[in-house]
C-alpha cells in the first residue's frame, strides 16, 4: 500500500481505487504530486517533474501543491502551520530528518531550520477503504515556548480542472445539515466554527469536484475533520486555476501553545476520492466510519424510547413507570430518562450540576425504576449533560471557578446555565468519577450526553496560556471522560447530542454509537436534515424521532404512518406522550415498529442509494440494499399531491443482476433488469403527507429465471 521510488524521490500510497503521490523536493519541501485514479510508481515519477512558474516579484511562492503549506519565505496563500517564537520570529523552514512506513502508516519528519521545532506528517491507508487517514504532529525540543497560530492536520491539493464546485452544510439549531451545492469562487472560503463545538452552523466535512458530478456520476474529492470542537477549513482557488483546502482545530484568534518539551498531535483530516457522483462520495465515508470509525458498528441500534416531550421536567417514578410499560407494548427496546430526574431541577433554571436522583420524585432512588424496565425487558438509559452548570446549583455555589470565565468580565448566561471548563483536569476528573458511579451503581445501560449551549467568556485564570489552550484541552479532556467511562462499563452505549445536531463528527463518533441529528423532529423538515446528515454520515449513527403533532416546534400535523416512515430511515425512536395516544395509534405504532425491526439491518448496515432529493412536490425515494444484493428497501415520502403531476417510475440500484425479487407486502415478483432499468412504480397513496415502504427480498437461485 506504501511505496518508494529512491531515483525520483515519489512516495505512493495505494487504496483499492485510488492513488495519493508526494515528495520531498530539493529544498526540503514536501510536495504534493496527485489525488485521484490509481497510478504505479514510474507513472506518478512522471509528475514529479518540476515545472517551475515564471517568476515576478508579485507572485510568490505558489502555496498550492505543498503539503502542509507553512507560513514563511515568500507564500502568500492560507498557511496550514503558522508559528511563532519566543523571540518573535515566525515561519517554518524545511529540513527533511526521516521517513518510515509501517503497518500501513507512512510518517514524514522535518524539523526547522534554525528553531529546535519538530514536525511529522502522518498519512494511514488501508486494504478495504479509499479513506486517508492524515495528521500532524509538532514537538517543541526547545527550551522556550512556541505558540502554533494555525496548526492544521492537513492540506489538499486537487488537480487542475476547467472549474470546481464546492458541497458542505450549513444551518442553525434546529434546522441543521441543510446541503450546500455553490460554485468555489477565486480566493479564500473559511467554513469554521467558533463556539466551541461542532455546532449546527456548518459541519467540518467538504465535498469538491468540476461541478458536473450528479448523484450517480462524476469524480469527487471530499474530506472529513475528526474534531468536536471549534474548527476551520479553507478552501483557496488560485487565479491560476488551482484548487486546494486545509482544515484543523480552532479558530482565527486563537493559538496552540507549546510548552517546552510538549507536542500537539492534530485530529485525523481524512480525505477520499471516488468515482460515482455524491453517491458514492456518501457510501465511501459511511463504509469507513462502520469499519474504523464507530466503536460497535456490526450492533443494530435498538428502538428507543425518550419521555422529554411526554413529560419536560415533570417527572417521576410513577409517571415514567407508566410511560415504560406502553412504550414496552409498542415494542420499544431502549427506555430514556430525558431531564428532570435529578437534584432541584425543576426548569432549566437550577439543579445542573448537581447529579443524584431527586428525593422527592424518586424517593427509592432510581434502582427500582432501572429494575421494572428491564423485567419489561428493555435496556435503561438516562439523560445527563456533565459540562455544565446552573448557578442555582450545589456544585456552582461550591465551585464558581470551574466555569468558563474572565475576571472582571460578565459570565453570559445562555439556557441559565455555564459552562463547566473540562480543560481543567480537576473538573474533567470530577465528571468521570459521578458518571461512572451513576453507570455502575444503577445499572444504566445508555447514557444521553447532551450539551445544550455553545462558549462564551472562554477563558481560564490562573494560566498565562489558558484563553488558548482550554480550546482543544477541553476537548481531549472530553474524549478521556468518555473513552475512560466505556472502559469502565463495556456495556454502555452513548447517544452524543448538542442541542440537537450540534455535535456531530468522526472524532464524537468514534466514541459513541448514535447522534441526535437534531432537536427538530417534524417529519418534513427532517427529510432535509438527514439528507444533509446522510452526505457523509451513516444511517445506523443518526437518531430519528416519532413526536407528537401539532408538532412542538412548528405546528404542522402530519400522519402517523409518515412520521415513522422518515424515521425509519435512521436508528428509529419514539418521543410521543404515549399516555395521549389513541388505542388505533397504539396498534399502528406497533405494527410500524415491528415493520422497521425487520428492516433496520439495511437501514443501519446497507448500501444507501439517494433516489430522489426532499422535494416540496415530487416523491423523496431513498434505497437501502443489503451488502450481498439479497434484501432491499425503499422509504418513499411525498408532502404534498399536485393533480396531473406524472408518477415517473423509480429506478433501482445495486441489485443482483438477472435476480428476481419479491415485495414482502403484496408478494408481487420483479425481476432486477426490470427495476433497475425501467423502474418500480411507487404506488404511493393519494393526497398529502403519503409514504411507503417496500421490502424486497431475491429469490431463491431455483426460482431467477428471464
């Protein structure tokens, strides 16, 4: 997979389908060859040819075609590693001190011509994803501290193309993941994230091409930064027709400090070329994060059930006891203890903080609780949010310190809570000890970490260096809670929310097992939400409610049956008050639940194909077919009926070729050919908000015939 020509100097790295090419050039430099279709060693040493720009006085160093451009000499591009030195200097000079390849890993060092300053260059492949997996690492050896005022992981560098196109999402609570198609202008285009978390604003993942990729067809190149904090990316297109996009932790007016002795290690930025349009671009991310990025991928997630809308913060035993035995009825195999469960938390106003089962709801604790859902045979789980804080709250009232704040400055309030500063070991430590206590001694099975508001006044007193370091030391800090407290109980599964979608990546889902795509569950909206979600993002990750209607955010009612349908398209919960639900809605609930179980494994596992975009008007079609071509399934949704719109056929993708296959609902057989290549009509009921779901299941080998 790695590679080595010592005549030209070309390092290639081989994935199933795609090639990556660099060198070191005579400078020092390493240099960016290509990007795309697989190459053999003497082809890429053909590109390794230098052409050289005329030179003037107003060009520069061109930045496009380094591999980790730094800021320095005569470049004037984005820099993805900008330092500074104790005596004020700035810049990174290259001096190439080894390389090594191992296990499929290939490491680059350099160290800086004049500064005892390090840096390696990490790039991982494998046999079974055209993902690359890149970061970087720089090492103070000084004396002095450095401070890294854009530490990036990585740099890409895309071929030369008549044009090139720019896919990401963008958004805001509750109305997150909304796609993004826009031609990449000339200059710079910063997507970033200055609060502190991922944020529902934009996500860290890009998708570019020449802008004649469709969903089936075209050459992309995408990327995808494991970080949950605040992040940037740039994307630069140069007057000379050259595209390029470096990406990494923090934001512009922060810094990365070094301590004598210290090293940063940058989140992975992987990347992926593939063939195939935005279908495949998706399929790919999601193959890879169900091989090397979730940590219990061959799980199917379980039903769940979460009582925040049944109940907000009225809760107690009896009344979720209630809740839990129709919830078991409908077949509900995950029960979830939304907020209000603990200390004086009867609003969002007090009580955060404060994490032991309120007396007067729960005056046995919540062991009995756990103990009558689980003999209602469903797994337990509860709602916490351990970085914050309400100041009417023990812990704050002990402990004002612990927050994010400035001397001297207001500590702003959002949702009256703050935030609880987890770059501190001690705070960090004190979340870690009251989480796995709670886990251990109550037998909670499923833990709802949520994070329900963004930084302010990010500061850290009693550290010279802490307004920047808390950024990223937050967030590791974050991940060793996590990654220590899943060690502690290997049966715990964790859903990662922020507000909604406001935490979503490859770096918190390497941790957890589903997100919470957004606080927004009204069935037509979140037609658009996953389809934003879906770009790079799996379905067996993305939770997906069934509310009530009038729904709560924005008032639309639609049925029951198209409720579920949407939901089904990621990991299925319930939200509803099922104390209000009819005994009709009762049985539908249950007939749709039992309909998903025997489906979720192609939603949750499958090759997803994105027949037809959310529309105002036309049907939305999305197909999942298992690995081996045996089983697929279409979820269909149409808002609303225009009379005399054509009902154009569906075509099929991703069958066994010459098969024939069965609808489990009419019994109706098909042959592939004739539903790849002519379509399935969809039949979908009349009238507005209608949908359907159509399993199909080959035939046996006896049975395929033309």
């Amino acid at each position: 997979m790695i590679s080595f020509a010592p005549d030209t100097g070309v390092w290639l790295l081989t994935t199933p389908r795609t090639s990556y090419a660099l060198k070191v050039d005579e400078a020092g430099t390493p240099c960016h060859l290509a990007w795309g279709p697989r190459l053999t060693l003497e082809e890429a040493g053909e590109l390794a040819v230098a052409r050289v720009p005329a030179a003037n006085s107003f060009e520069g160093t061109p930045g496009v075609g380094e591999e980790l451009p730094v800021d320095g000499g005569t470049r004037y591009g984005p820099p993805s590693l900008q330092v500074r030195f104790a005596d004020g200097s700035r810049a990174f000079e290259w001096v190439p001190t080894g390389a090594r390849s191992e296990g499929g890993e290939l490491v680059l060092s350099f160290c800086d011509r004049h500064y005892p300053l390090h840096v390696a260059l990490h790039y991982r492949v494998r046999d079974d994803t055209d993902v690359i997996e890149r970061r970087t690492v720089v090492r103070n050896d000084g004396e002095e501290p450095v401070s890294l005022l854009r530490a990036d992981s990585a740099a890409w560098t895309l071929p030369a193309l008549a044009d090139y196109r720019l896919s990401h999402v963008t958004g805001q609570w509750s109305a997150e993941s909304q796609l993004r198609r826009d031609h990449l202008p000339y200059g710079e285009t910063v997507l970033t994230s200055r609060r502190g978390i991922t944020s529902h604003h934009a996500n860290p993942w890009v998708m570019l091409d020449a802008g004649d990729a469709t969903e089936e067809h075209g050459r992309v190149w995408s990327a995808a930064l494991a970080w949950s904090g605040s992040w940037r990316i740039t994307a630069q297109r140069t007057p000379d027709g050259r595209a390029a996009f470096t990406g990494g932790v923090a934001h512009d007016g922060t810094s990365v400090p070094l301590a004598p002795g210290e090293e940063f290690t940058a989140p992975v930025f992987a990347g992926v070329c593939t063939d195939g349009g935005f279908g495949a671009a998706s399929r790919a991310w999601h193959a890879y994060a169900l091989a090397h990025v979730v940590p219990h991928p061959d799980e199917v997630a379980p039903v769940l059930y979460n009582s925040w809308e049944a109940t907000g913060f009225d809760v107690s035993a009896s009344g979720q006891l209630a809740l839990a035995e129709r919830a078991a009825a409908l077949g509900v195999e995950l029960y979830v203890v939304d907020d209000g469960w603990f200390g004086a938390r009867r609003s969002d106003r007090a009580g955060l903080g404060d994490w032991t089962p309120s007396p007067d709801r729960f005056p046995d604790g919540l062991t009995p609780l756990v103990r009558a859902v689980h003999r209602l045979g469903m797994r337990f789980g509860l709602w916490v949010e351990p970085e914050m804080v309400n100041p009417d709250s023990d812990l704050y009232r002990r402990h004002p310190d612990w927050v994010l704040h400035f001397p001297g400055r207001p500590r702003s309030e959002l949702r009256n809570q703050l935030v609880l500063n987890f770059a501190r070991r001690d705070v960090a430590d004190w979340a870690y000890d009251w989480l796995t206590r709670l886990v251990g001694d109550h037998g909670v099975d499923f833990l709802k970490w949520d994070m329900n508001r963004i930084f302010s006044e990010a500061g850290w007193p009693g550290r010279e260096d802490g307004a920047d370091r808390l950024w990223h030391e937050y967030v590791r800090n974050l991940y060793d809670v996590l990654d220590r407290l899943r060690a502690d109980h290997p049966g715990l599964r964790v859903e990662s929310c922020s507000g909604g979608g406001g935490r979503v990546d490859l770096g918190i889902l390497s941790r957890t097992d589903q997100a919470w795509a957004s606080d927004n569950t009204d069935a037509a909206d979140r037609m658009w939400i996953q389809h934003g979600y879906g770009q790079v993002y799996p379905a067996r990750t993305m939770g997906a409610w069934v509310t009530d209607v009038p729904n709560q955010l924005t008032g639309r009612t639609v049925p029951l049956r198209f409720r579920f349908h949407v939901a089904m398209a990621g990991a299925l919960g319930i939200g509803g008050d099922l104390t209000r639900w009819t005994e009709e809605e009762l049985r539908e609930g249950a007939d749709l639940v039992a309909e998903y179980k025997r489906v979720r494994h192609l939603v949750q596992h499958g090759r997803l194909d994105r027949l037809s975009p959310p529309s105002q008007d036309l049907p939305s079609v999305v197909q999942y077919t298992a690995v081996d071509g045996a089983q697929a399934l279409l979820l269909a949704w149409r808002r609303t009926a225009r009379h005399g719109s054509p009902e154009l056929p569906v075509r099929l993708r991703g069958l066994t070729p010459a098969a024939r296959y069965r609808d489990t609902r009419t019994g109706t057989v098909h042959h592939a050919t004739v539903l790849s290549e002519y379509g399935l009509s969809l039949e979908l009921p009349p009238g507005d908000w209608s949908s359907t779901a159509v399993h199909l299941v080959r035939e046996p080998e006896e049975g395929r015939g033309r």
